[in-house]
C-alpha cells in the first residue's frame, strides 16, 4: 500500500515538474492527466522488468 501512495505522490510531483519546465521554456503545456498515465506507464514497466 505504501508503494502505492508513493507512486502517486511522485506521479503528482513529477507531474508538477513537467509543467513548471514546459512553462519556463515557453513551450507548449501538456495536460496533467497525460504527464500522470505517462509516468505511472513508465514506472511500471520498469517496475515489471524488475520483477524477472
């Protein structure tokens, strides 16, 4: 479970991240729910190729 609420905290956080840099080099600002399913996407991917 904790694993979980951590993922979530550093999705969000990462999330924050991407829009802070997008906005500072004055390029176009993706949306917050894609920066989210990207990242969580990712995570678990390497999360999987852990598990072999």
């Amino acid at each position: 479970m904790e694993g979980i609420l951590a993922l979530i905290v550093v999705a969000l956080l990462a999330s924050f991240c991407v829009r802070w840099a997008a906005v500072r080099m004055r390029l176009p600002m993706p949306g917050r729910v894609s920066v989210l399913v990207v990242f969580v996407l990712v995570v678990l991917a390497l999360w999987g190729q852990s598990l072999e």
